[in-house]
C-alpha cells in the first residue's frame, strides 16, 4: 500500500501496477488474497530494486520502489500522483506484465494518471507481442500513445536503466522496442523477487520465478515462441539457488516455475541437481510446480530428478486428442500415443497432474468434445483437467494470420482471457462454442469421475490431503465464480467506483444489494461442494481395497491397447496416428522388438515408462512427502 511519505527531499518514485481486467459487468477482477505472485512483477520489481541499491539516477535522487497486484490491491491513482508531487514531482509508473485481456484496464488505469502529469509506461505480452508479430501497432496500443503513455516492447532485463534515466529527466519516449534483443539470463544480478509482505496477500507459501524463457516448438496459437523466442535462455544453478535462498530466507517454501516448458529448459538437469543438493544435502524443504510437454518422459531421469528436486505437481500442455487438431495447430509434438505413457510415469512417482485443454480446434464439435472427454476420463489417467477457449492471442501465428486475411476477431481486448469466444468457427455458432467450455467443466467434474480421480491418486500413493483442495479449485471456479481458476481467488472484492471506463455508475442499492446477494450465493455454494467432496474422499480412505484400485488407465501400456481403447481407434485421424507410430517403432526398434506390424508403437518401454504398476500400493512411500498444500497451484 502507499504509504505517505511527506519529503524533505526528492526523491524518484517508482511504482510498478500488474493491472487485473474486468468481469463481464465491468468490475475489476479483485480478491482479498488472488493465486499467486506475478513473476513478470517480481521481474520488473527486483530489477528496478536494483537500480536504486545502485544509486543509479545518483546520491541526490533516491529511487523509492513500490509493486502492487491489483487482483489482490485496489490501485488508487489519486493517491500515486499525489505521493509523487509530494517527493518533488519525479516518478514513473510501470504498468506491468500487461496481457491482452488486461489491456483495456491499464489503459484505463493509466488515463488519469496522464491527466495529472504523471509519466506512465506499459510493458508486457500484449505490447511485446502485438509489435513482434503485426506490421502496424493495433488501435488499441495507438491509443494508448495518443494519452501519452508509452510502450516498451520486450524483457525488461538489459534495458530498465534506461527507462528510469529518461524517466527522470521527464523524457520518456513514446516507444522503448527491444524484440530485436533477448537478454541473457544466466546471472543476472537481480533476479525476480518479491518481499514476503507482498506474498502474503496470495494465497498461501508460494512464490514463482522463471528458471528459463522460450520453447523449441511451434504451436500456431502460441505467443511464447514470438515474444521469448525459441532458443532456450536459462537461469545459472547459482541464480535458481540465489532465488531460491531468498524466499527460503523470508519462508517461503513453494515455487511455481513459469517457464511454460521447463522440459525444454537446456539446463533442467543442471537446475534440477542444485535444488536436489539443497533438499537433500542442504535440507531445504523447497517444492514446486513445473509445466512440461507431454514428452517430457522421454528425456531420460526427467521424471526421477523432478521428484527429487521436490517437484508436486504438474501442468501438462495436453491439448486435444484429435491427432487432426493437433497436427492443424503444428502441435505435432503432441502424439496421443505417448499420453498414457507420460501420465503413468508421472504416477508412477506420485506427481499430481493438471492438463490443458483447448476447446474450438477446427474439427471440435459440442458432440467430439462432450465425446473426447469421456474417452479421457476412462482411459488417461489425469488428475485435473482445465479448459480453454482457442484465443488468437495477439502474438500468436493464429492471430497474425485471421488479421492479416481481415478475418473478424473481437476488438474488445478484455476478452482475450481464453474463457470468451472472440472469433468465429467453422462448425460451430459462437453460442455452441462458450456452451461447449462451459459445460466441459462439469463433464469432466461429475461425482462420479471425482471418485475415479481420487481413487487412482490413492492408489498411486499421492495425497489426498494434497489433492482435494486442487481438485475442489479447478472443479469449482467455473461453477461458483465463472472464472477460470488460473485467475480465481479467495472472497471476490467488487468497488462501485472501479468500473470500466464509459460504463456507468450503479446505484448503490442496485450494486450492494446485488453484491450481497452474490456473496452468499457463493458461500453456499462452495461450502456444499467442499463438503461434497470431503465425503467422497472419506468414501475411498474408508474402502480398505482402496489401495489395490485398479482400471483401464492405471494398466500398464500394452500393444493390445490399439485394438481397443478408444483413444486410439475412434477416428480416422486417431487410427493414422497409431499407424505411423508403428511405423516409426518398427524402423527403430522401439515398442515391439522391431516387429511390425508393431502395434506398440504405443508400449511402455525403456525410461519411456518402466513396466512399474502404477495402481499397486508400493508407491505408497511417496505419501509422506507431500502435506498440506499451501496454495492450489503449488
Ligand atoms: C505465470 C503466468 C501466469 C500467472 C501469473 C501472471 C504473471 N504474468 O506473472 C497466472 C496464473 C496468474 C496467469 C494467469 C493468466 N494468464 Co498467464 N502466463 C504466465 C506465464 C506462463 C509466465 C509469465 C512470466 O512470468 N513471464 C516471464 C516474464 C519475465 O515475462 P513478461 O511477463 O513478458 O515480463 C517481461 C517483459 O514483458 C518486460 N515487461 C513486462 N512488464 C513491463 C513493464 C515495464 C514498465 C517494463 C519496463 C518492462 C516490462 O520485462 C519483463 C521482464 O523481462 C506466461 C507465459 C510467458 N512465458 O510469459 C503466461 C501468459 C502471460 N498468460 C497468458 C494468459 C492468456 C493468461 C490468462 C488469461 C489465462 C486464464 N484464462 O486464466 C490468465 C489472466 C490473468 C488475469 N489477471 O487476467 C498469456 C497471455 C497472452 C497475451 N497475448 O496476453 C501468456 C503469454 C501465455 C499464453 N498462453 O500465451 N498467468
Ligand atoms: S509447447 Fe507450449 S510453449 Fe512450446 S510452442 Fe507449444 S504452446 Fe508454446
């Protein structure tokens, strides 16, 4: 919070804003505590921390930094220009980390802090990728620019300093554009942090950082491979460990790694032994949360030094099992023959797992979603499933290519968050599609599939105690809240005041009384269905076969599989992919000795998998090491 600070002295304020977006009334997206610290925030924050250590604008103009998350903080402009004219006028705001979807509220943060003079400066994944990807800067950016705010495009990382300098001489430009450069990592001096004071209005222990930025493939709704390149750019061990230290320092123990593959990390094993010797050496009870491809169980001991490293959970880029979609979108990489194989072998060791899925894919119909999710059910053995809207997200190849054809895409930015439909479909009306997402939630979450998940999580020896809060989040947002549960949050904060510009002010009795009642509603609802699932986890710790569970996607991968799972056989698409794995096994002499016709191209078999039952209870001495969870991510 901003404190006021009355000086004697100038003194340049710096005060950096991860904006939030709106909901489909126009209220910013609050929460007393949101999920969990922005790392594009601890980024920028540790960065401009470092520049004023280093006294770099001089001894005679102190830098004061300050960061706030407005998922968890109300951002009060009034208050900001004020403590800056109050320490003689020289300051800068740093609108960070800005994504498309919250674009719109930056702006509208920004605008009356243009109109008090202050200096304002927006960076992020929609500048970044909007300036890599398209040949002319959208309306929305330009009219950013006509406020006088400025726009840096890029990694903060080589070129803050710069901004700051400019800043204080009142200079800055209109646009900072460094997409030609990707900073080195390794050993940056101030890598991404923030104080515990902050933290603590996320929800519990958890903090994330990058350990590497960019990934090798090519999907065409991917935004990454355009703004963080495809080239992997890596933390040192020593900057892992130094980042590491500090929150351990200041307790906190959990760590979401944002990389978006860490699996591609050139130097995961690097990293991952460092933080093996500090848990097992160093007695560092450190744990994260990682996000792979699901090829990631073919890099030998991928799996084995995850779970050493204190890795618990697991965020798995699935998709679609339509090898047709997957091949449209150049997710190639994405075999549905190595699904099982992957998924086992996080079981195998006790992970819990969180897959995506993007719904809207070309072929996508309500009937083959509704259809594919029930062949995911019985026969992937996953934990969470989380859904998406195919988004052309400015900076992805898909938007380049609908806005270059001038196909219609939504020019409301605050709809980019994956959960709105904001183009059109070839087989599906946009109604259908946002039926489609909406329902996919409660296809996947039935009682009785919440049963089947707790059920192969006991017998494959994680805990439950860990698992039934994720399961409760990720089955509950959508329901409950109608957000997503990346962006969902404990107790919805709602201000009359903080409505979208160009909306209108409700009244106060139209506004509480509706607020009122949705609190209620909400608290209801939640209490119902955590005791509802409380009582289906008390059912399968009750059973005392429970441990003994068996079913068709805890069995071993075996040839036979392609005759009769229908993950394999329900399209043509499905049946061609097992086709050309066979293939490829039999030239190789993976999956069935050489033999062909090889049907395995599917088999478990060397580190892909090792053979181990992942539904017998000896995996049992994984329970012990995960406890209570702090957060429902990590
Ligand atoms: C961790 C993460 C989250 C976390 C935390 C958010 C955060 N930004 O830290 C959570 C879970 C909250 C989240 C939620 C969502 N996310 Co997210 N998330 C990520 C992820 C994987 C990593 C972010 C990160 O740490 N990047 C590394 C940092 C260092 O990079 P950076 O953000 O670009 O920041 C650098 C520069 O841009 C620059 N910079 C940034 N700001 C500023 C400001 C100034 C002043 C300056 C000088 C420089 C500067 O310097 C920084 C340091 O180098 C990214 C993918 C990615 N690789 O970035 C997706 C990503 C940002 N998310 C995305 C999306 C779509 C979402 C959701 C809508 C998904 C959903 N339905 O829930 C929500 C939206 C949340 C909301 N409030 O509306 C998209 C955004 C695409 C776009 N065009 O905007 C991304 C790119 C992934 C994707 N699918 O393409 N996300
Ligand atoms: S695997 Fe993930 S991060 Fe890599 S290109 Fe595909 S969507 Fe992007």
């Amino acid at each position: 919070m901003l404190k006021r600070t009355r000086a004697t002295k100038a003194r340049f304020q710096l005060i950096l804003i991860k904006p939030s977006h709106y909901d489909n009334d126009g209220y910013v997206v609050q929460w007393i505590r949101s999920t969990m610290p922005s790392n594009s925030l601890a980024a920028v924050y540790s960065l401009a921390k470092g520049a004023a250590e280093r006294e770099l604008l001089g001894p005679d103009l102190p830098i004061d930094v300050m960061a706030m998350d407005e998922t968890n903080t109300r951002v009060k402009t009034k208050e900001i220009a004020r403590r800056i004219a109050e320490n003689g006028g020289r300051g800068l705001v740093g609108i960070v980390g800005v994504q498309s979807n919250e674009f719109p509220r930056a702006v509208d943060i920004a605008r009356p802090l243009r109109e008090a003079g202050v200096q304002v400066l927006i960076g992020g994944f929609h500048v970044s990728g909007c300036l890599a990807m398209l040949k002319e800067l959208p309306g929305d950016i330009k009219e950013a620019q006509s406020l006088g705010v400025s726009i840096y495009a890029g990694e903060a990382e080589e070129g803050l300093d710069e901004v700051i300098l400019d800043a204080a001489r009142g200079e800055l430009r209109p646009l900072y554009d460094h997409m030609k450069h990707l900073p080195d990592i390794g050993n940056i001096a101030s890598p991404p942090f923030l104080p515990n004071d902050f933290i603590e209005r996320t929800i519990g222990n958890v903090t994330s950082f990058d350990a590497g930025r960019g990934c090798p493939f090519q999907c065409s709704f991917c935004t990454i491979i355009n703004v963080q390149g495809r080239k992997s750019r890596y933390r040192s061990p020593d900057s892992v460990e130094q980042i590491l230290r500090m929150n351990y320092d200041q307790g906190i123990n959990r760590f979401f790694i944002t990389d978006d593959n860490y699996a591609r990390n050139k130097d995961w094993e690097a990293i991952f032994d460092r933080i093996i010797k500090l848990r097992e050496e160093d007695g560092m009870d450190v744990r994260f949360c990682i996000q792979v491809d699901t090829l990631c169980h073919k890099i030998p001991g991928f799996i084995d030094k995850s779970k050493r490293a204190g890795v618990t959970r697991v965020f798995i880029g699935l998709e679609n099992i339509n090898p047709a979609n997957l091949i449209a979108a150049k997710k190639r990489q994405n075999k549905i023959t190595e699904y099982r194989k992957m998924l086992l072998e996080w079981k195998r060791v006790g992970i819990i797992t969180y897959a995506g899925y993007i719904l809207g894919f070309e072929n996508d119909t309500p009937e083959s979603i509704r259809h594919d999710l029930e062949i995911i059910k019985k026969e992937l053995p996953l934990d969470m499933l989380e859904f998406f809207i195919l988004t052309p997200l400015p900076g992805s190849e898909d938007h380049k290519v609908l806005h270059e054809k001038g196909v219609w895409m939504d020019p409301d930015m605050n709809k980019y968050d994956v959960e709105h439909v904001v183009t059109g479909h070839p087989k599906m009306t946009e109604a259908e599609w946002t039926e489609a997402y909406r329902t996919a939630w409660g296809i996947y979450y039935t009682d009785e599939h919440f049963e089947t998940i707790i059920r192969r999580a006991y017998a494959s020896g994680i805990n439950l105690r860990s698992l039934m809060p994720v399961l409760f989040w990720f089955s509950s947002a959508v329901p409950v809240e109608g957000v997503h549960p990346l962006q969902w949050g404990i107790f919805r904060i709602k201000y009359r005041h903080d409505r979208r510009a160009g909306l209108p002010l409700e009244s106060p009795f139209v506004f509480y009384g509706r607020y009122a009642a949705d609190i209620a509603r909400k608290l209801v609802l939640v209490a119902k269905r955590w005791r509802h699932l409380k009582r289906i986890v008390r059912k399968v710790e009750a059973d005392p076969h429970a441990k003994l569970y068996k079913d068709e996607a805890l069995t071993p991968v075996v040839d036979e599989d392609a005759e009769h799972m229908e993950l394999y056989t329900q399209n043509e698409a499905a049946r061609t992919a097992v086709e050309r794995e066979r293939r490829v096994a039999a030239k190789t002499g993976n999956g069935n000795g050489g033999k062909a016709p090889a049907p395995a191209g599917l088999r478990t078999n060397g580190h892909q998998g090792n053979g181990h039952d992942a539904g017998l209870p000896d995996a049992e001495h994984h329970i012990n090491e995960q406890n209570e969870p702090a957060s429902p991510l990590v």
